[in-house]
C-alpha cells in the first residue's frame, strides 16, 4: 500500500472479502460521512444549525439513531432496540462530532456486545484502522437512522454471541478476527529477559523485573502476548484448531525461563505475580483469541509461587477455572502436559500431590480456610491430576513412572469409606467425591488394604450365610463352616488339591486353612504358605506340560500344545485369587502381559460367550517379554531394507519349540502358500504376535482367567494396574534387610546385646539365595510383601541353655527362635543349616 493514496479511492471489496451481512466488530456506530457533520453542525454555506429530526432519537450508549414510533412518543424512559440502554428521551441528542477527533473511538456496549456493522438501509460505517491507518468509505450517500431489527434477528445474534464470552465468533474470517482483537505487544524476549535478570542480580534493583512481572501476569492476554511463539500459522491459513491441539503455540523456553527466575526472586517479586495471577482470573469480560484461556491457564499452573502453602487458595481457583473447562479443551491440556520436559511435569505432580495432602490433612496453624468452605479444593486437584495422568500415560513409553502419582498420605484416610462412597453410592451421597474415582492417586499399599478388607467384608457375608443355613435345618454349627478347609498329602498334592477345590467351589471366599495328612501343624498362616509354596512347584514342572519356561528371559508361557488339561489351568488361575484373597505372595514367573490379559476386562463379562483374556494389539515388546530372539527376528524383518519375499522365503505359518518338539501352525487361510513380502510383512507380524499371545492360547487362559476371577470377583480390581495385580501376587521385587531390621521386635534380647548385633552382621552378609531361604526358613515364603520389608512384622526370641540347638521358626507369626550362640562363627553355621533343610512342620 503506497504513502500517501487517498483511502476514498482503495478497493474495499478486495481489502475485505465479502461478509456476512451482519458482522460483529468492536467500534461504536459512527457517521462517517462529512455531510451527516455538517448537517449537525451546520454547514459552510453557513448559518443553519440541524439537530436531529422531532421524530428521532439517538442512543446515548450506543449512537444509533432510530426513529420514533406514535406509541413510545409519550413515554419518558425508552430502551435501545440495540444495545438494550435504558434513557430519558429529554436526554437524548444526536451526538455532534467534534472537529480534529477520530470518529471511531471505542465505546462499551451493552448485552448484545459490540455493535453490528455493515451495510444496513444505506448507512457507511467507519472501519477500525490497522497499524495506526484510518479506513474511510469511499461513498458519500447519508443517513442519519438504522432502521429496526426484526425480534428474530436480534434473538438470533443475542444466542450467538452469547455462546463465549471470551472468544470471537467462529464464523469471522481471519482477517476480520484480526482486525477486532489487537492485544498489548509485549516486546520483552527471552535474551532481554534475561540480561535484566542478571544485571537486577548484580545490583539488587528489581524494580525491572517487578513491572516486567506484574504486566505479564496481569490478565490472560498479557500472558498469550509475552509468550506467543513468533511464527506465521494463522497468517499462512494452517487450519488453527488442529494445530492449537498439538502445539500450545508458546515459547516454552521463554516460560521455563521466567519460572525459574520467579522461583529464586525476592518474595515481593513472588506476591506481586501472585495478586496478577488474582487479577487475570478475575477478568473474565475481556475478549481473547479463540483457546487463549486455555492457553494462559496453562501457563499460570506451571507457576512456582504454587509452591508455597501461603498461594494455595489462589491455587485452588486456577484448578476451578481449569475444571470448567469443556472436555475438547481438556484433550488438548493432555496433549500439552505430555510436551513439558519431564522434570518440570514430575514437579508439576508433585506440587499438586503436596496440595492433596495438605488440605486433607491441615496444618494446626489454621492458615487454610476451614474445610466446609473449600471441600472442593481436592476435587478440582484430583482432575487435573487426572489430566496430567493421562497425559502421561499416552504415549509409549510413559514419561514418570506410574508410582510417581501415588499419594501415600492417603493410606491413613478411612479407606473402606472411600470405597463404599464409590461402590454404593446412594441418593444421600450422589455426586459425593471418593479417592477411589482416581485410583493413580492410591498406593499399592492403599489398594491392598482395600483389596483385603473387601476379601474380609465377603468371607464374613459367606460364613454368615453358611451358619443360617445351618440354623434354618436345625443343625448344630461346627467351626469348620467358617473355612475353606484344604486337607492335602505331600505325595498327591495337585491331585489332592484339585479334588479339594473342585468339590468346594461354593466356599472359595472362605478363609483358607490348610492340613498335611499326617502333620501335626496346625495353620495359622504358616502351613497356607507352604500349600502355595509347593503346589506352585510342581504345577510348573515340565513332565506336566501346561507352562513352557523359556530360559532367555527366565520366565513361563502356556504350553501352545494343551498337555494340561483345562481343569488344571483353572486351578492356577483359582490358586492366584486365593493368594491375592487371602494376602499370600507367590513365586510366580509370568511376563507382564500375562497381567494385563487377567484384567481384560477387570470383572467377568455376563455373557458366557463373551471373550476374556484378549489382549487388544499386542505389540513386539510384548513378545520380547517371553521370546527376545523371535522378536528380535521380527523386529529384523520390518526394517530389513532387501527383497523378503526372495531373500527370506518365509510363508504366513509360525513355527515354535516346546519341550524338544518343533510345532508349525498356519496364520491364516492358506497361510502355507502365502508368502510374506515387503508390502504384507506388517499384517504377517501383527497375525504373529496375535497368534501367539491370545489366539493359540485361548482356551487356557480363559479358564486361567475363569478360576482367578471366581475368588477375587470385586470392583476394587477396576482400581488395579496390571503391574499392581503382579505386585499383589508375586509381592515387591526388592529385598532389603536393613528395612526388616527396622520393624523387627525383640523377645528376652534387646537390639544391641551382642548376639543380635552378630545375627544382623551374618545375615546382611549371606548371598541373596540364602537371604531369600532365611525368608523362606521365618516366613513361610521368600517373596517380600507389598509394600516392602518395611510392612512385615518380624519377631526374635530368644532360647535358652540350649546353644547346641539349630534356630527354629514359627512362620504362622513371623517369629525366629535365636539360642544364644557363643560366638558369630557358631552362629552363622548353626544358622546357615537351619534355613538350608528347613521343609515340613512339627509340634512339640
């Protein structure tokens, strides 16, 4: 556009693409026209001065004239058909427009919001400048009134600017939505930013810094101006919605930087940004870009000044605002949490974990509002956590690991009222928040407390219902009614255990006792073990070919040949829901995805044609769990850059090793004369995984999942991670002494006399396999519980005059019987031969 062109002569129809008719835009209504001046005036001919017509009335909100219908002319108040104004007729006037001023000055306008312009009866209307330039109609036609809009047109436009408040309207062209909303430039970059910080720490002067602060964070256009990334998207007409979902269109190193200066500024810096924080949620009246709240808001979380217990109120009203958003703004937080580097999200979770738990357990200083005044401060947290979860779990691989959400401050909270909140919820507790709604948010050890009391609550209900049958046929109740009585012999323990749990389906959500034939042990936990212990090993033994172990990755799959009968993979699948029922860990070797295809789904479907233990596209690393070399080799073949087909000769068939037999089965139709080439390679390894992983194994690991599910049938699974449900039946992985030594008591010794300080001494030093048999020796198990060593009970007592005698245990309490042995080397060798011959049970 060249200096010095006459607006009156610009083409506006290529300037402004034709609009709609009515076009929402943010100047007042003005007469443009130098006529329309004059007649208000008086013109140069001079002499004759022209109010408005008797008939007329001007709007002295909006400055829309309108003519005056016989039926209002005698009433005093009148209200604006446009901006909805309410005035005194008498005054009114038709608004004179100084000489020298910018007609097209910004006025506020009422309901409706800005003022409709465009070409309505004639009239010529002043557009906004850009950059400082005045745009003029090029026609000199007058008028000096808007004629009336019909009742279905104004109701038409009411509704559609009523829709948000804070945004322009969907339908303006870019051009036009760039015309109306000009924020503040905010000039300051990153570099500039910076250097001031280094010269305010130099000479102590944040006088810089604190203006730089509170016109930043003083209202969400602030914050979009100064951390817009500078790019040209929107001008170069990218589709704007989709790209503000994957990208927030900040300049995140801009923000890291700010953050991190705030964090260590002087704490006037800090309150001033937190009462501009104040400050920009409380105005909610000025129009922003379309997803600019939600970018702003964004911006205002990673905060720091959170941190402190002082900002938590403020804190709270950001989590509301972020709550109230619409779920599409939602989704599109989740995809800009996942792109924050992963130590400020892992702070991020933390600071909000921090403010869970210290409104629900408050300081005694009474710094919070009391509860009754902010109960929803924990709801507001518990879904933005919700967010950044799912923005963690994504993506593959996550980026905090999963224990990074638990709150282990809730495993003092009453538990199993969360979770019959959330499980019976009635019409007094309707919409009633419970932790159990977000269950990344509870410990394994919270989850396991609830699993057991559950387990608890139904052994109670069944052995109810047993003593009122018994009642009701007017037989006399033995004890026995209250258990799941397992009677074994050690010689015919699978078969034994079979018929046992066959012929007592209805009392598998008993308690569990178990007797040897012949043993004189009575269980009080310690023989259950055992049971477990040992049936586990022989179930897993080759001559019984229902498990494959697969020495590469030290762990077991079902047999693809069916050896074992379905009876006995239902009998596994009921041992795991006894162990988890009854708080036993076992020494299982399943890869992870064998959990995962346990709580697929998490309760049994009720349709018996349902199917159960699928899991949905099992990936290579899937594979890899089981078979590293076959998924190594699959792996090799999507990348392998030759010709397949001609170099490999492979056919759509899977060929795999078990028990020194090859076995070949067709992956699909024909698959022994279908080839596998470049273009189906990735069907060929998708029909592979699936074949091996659910397909070939169904039936097994459908009456595996059957038997698990019919002891721990609870909604309290839905809570579960499958690597929480490995925990809970394998126990944790990590073996540490020095956390026993901790919770251990003492019976008749005290920790520092010196058998006990020789005992620590022998055992911290014995090799893992003989530490996990001393587990085993005390115990009854070598698996460490959920929770870790820190959550067992461990007592030593102590045995006198009796120093020639081997260390005994009683495993039903965790208990070892120390004689008080002479010196450590007598000790470690009377201790080192207990635990290594240490099976079966006797009485004294």
């Amino acid at each position: 556009m060249q200096k010095g062109m006459d607006a009156s002569s610009w083409n506006w129809e290529l300037l402004f693409p034709p609009l709609p008719r009515l076009i929402l835009l943010r100047p007042a209504l003005v007469m443009a026209d130098d006529s329309i001046e004059a007649e208000v005036r008086g013109g140069p001919s001079g002499g004759v001065t022209n109010t408005a017509r008797s008939d007329s009335i001007t709007c002295p909100a909006c400055h829309v004239t309108v003519t005056m219908s016989r039926s209002l002319e005698g009433r005093r108040r009148v209200v604006c058909p446009y901006c909805r104004a309410t005035y005194n007729q008498q005054d009114s006037r038709m608004r004179a427009i100084p000489n020298g001023r910018d007609p097209l000055q910004h006025l506020d306008v009422g309901p409706i919001g800005s003022l409709l312009v465009g070409r309505l009866g004639g009239v010529r209307v002043g557009i906004p400048d850009v950059h400082g330039l005045m745009f003029h109609p090029d026609s000199t036609v007058s008028c000096t009134s808007l004629p009336r809009l019909s009742k279905d047109r104004v109701s038409r436009f009411e509704s559609d600017l009523s829709e948000d408040s804070s945004t322009v309207d969907a339908g303006l062209s870019e051009v036009a939505e760039q015309l109306l909303l000009r924020y503040t430039e905010q000039e300051t970059n990153r570099e500039e930013f910076l250097q001031a910080v280094r010269q305010a720490t130099q000479t102590g002067n944040y006088g810089d810094l604190l203006r730089f602060y509170t016109r930043t964070f003083e209202s969400y256009a602030d914050i979009c101006a100064t951390f817009r990334a500078k790019t040209n998207e929107l001008e170069e007409g990218m589709d704007r919605q989709a790209f503000l979902t994957q990208d927030p269109h900040l300049n995140m190193e801009f923000v890291y930087s700010v953050n991190d200066t705030l964090r260590n500024s002087p704490s006037v810096v800090q309150k001033t940004v937190l009462k501009s924080v104040v400050n920009a949620l409380l105005d909610e009246k000025r129009k922003l870009y379309a997803k600019d709240k939600v970018r702003a808001l964004f911006v205002i979380l990673q905060n720091p000044i959170f941190n402190a217990q002082s900002s938590y109120t403020v804190l709270a009203h950001v989590l509301r605002h972020i709550t109230s958003l619409p779920n599409t703004d939602h989704q599109m937080l989740v995809h800009w949490f996942r792109m924050l580097e992963v130590g400020r999200l892992r702070m991020l979770v933390r600071q909000l974990t921090q403010f869970v738990t210290i409104r629900q357990f408050p300081p005694a200083d009474r710094t919070l509002p009391p509860l009754s005044k902010s109960k929803w401060w924990i709801p507001a947290a518990a879904r933005v956590l919700a967010l950044l979860n799912a923005a963690n779990n994504g993506g593959q691989p996550a980026l905090l690991h999963y224990t990074e959400f638990y709150n282990s401050a809730l495993d003092h909270v009453d538990l199993m009222q969360e979770y019959w909140k959330w499980q019976a919820p009635s019409p007094e507790r309707a919409g009633q928040f419970s932790f159990c709604q977000y269950p990344f948010m509870l410990s394994i050890v919270a989850k396991r407390i609830i699993l057991t009391k559950d387990a608890e609550h139904q052994m109670i209900l069944v052995a109810r219902r047993s003593l009122v049958a018994k009642v009701a046929r007017h037989q006399t109740p033995q004890i026995d009614i209250f258990f799941l009585n397992i009677n074994v012999r050690r010689n015919h323990l699978v078969g034994d255990s079979l018929k046992e749990i066959g012929t007592k389906q209805k009392d598998l959500k008993k308690k569990l006792r178990v007797s040897f034939v012949g043993e004189p042990g009575l269980d009080m936990g310690g023989l259950t073990k055992e049971w477990f212990l040992l049936l586990i090993r022989d179930i897993f033994q080759p001559e019984y070919g229902m498990f494959v172990y697969y020495p590469n990755s030290r762990c077991y799959w079902f047999s693809l040949a069916q050896q074992g009968s379905l009876r006995e993979y239902n009998l596994i699948g009921v041992l795991m829901g006894l162990a988890v029922y009854n708080s036993i860990i076992l020494d299982l070797h399943f890869p992870s995805i064998c959990y995962r295809k346990l709580l697929s789904p998490p309760v049994v479907p009720p349709l018996e044609s349902a199917a159960v233990g699928v899991t949905r596209d099992p990936s290579i690393e899937d594979l890899a769990e089981i078979m590293p070399d076959v998924a190594h080799g699959l792996r090799e073949l999507l990348k392998y850059e030759g010709s397949v087909e001609e170099d490999m000769s492979l056919s759509f068939q899977a060929s795999l090793q078990e028990y020194d037999r090859i076995m070949t089965y067709n992956l699909k139709e024909n698959g022994e004369h279908i080839l596998v080439s470049n273009s189906n390679r990735d069907e060929y390894v998708k029909l592979y995984l699936d074949w091996v992983l659910n397909t070939a194994i169904y039936a097994q690991f459908r009456a595996f999942y059957l038997g698990f599910h019919s002891v721990t049938a609870s909604n309290a699974l839905i809570m579960l991670r499958p690597e929480e449900v490995e925990m809970l039946v394998c126990g944790s992985p990590t073996l540490d002494l020095h956390e026993l030594r901790k919770v251990t008591e003492y019976d008749e010794y005290r920790p520092d006399d010196r058998v006990i300080q020789d005992f620590w001494s022998v055992i911290t030093s014995l090799p893992l396999e003989l530490q996990k048999k001393f587990l085993l020796f005390t115990t009854g198990s070598d698996r460490i519980p959920v929770g870790g060593m820190g959550e067992m009970y461990f007592k030593i007592s102590r045995m006198r005059d009796r120093d020639e005698n081997l260390p005994e245990a009683h495993t039903c309490f965790n208990q070892l019987i120390l004689p008080d042995y002479p010196t450590k080397d007598v000790l470690k060798k009377k201790l080192t031969i207990a635990i290594s011959n240490a099976e079966g049970f006797g009485l004294e």
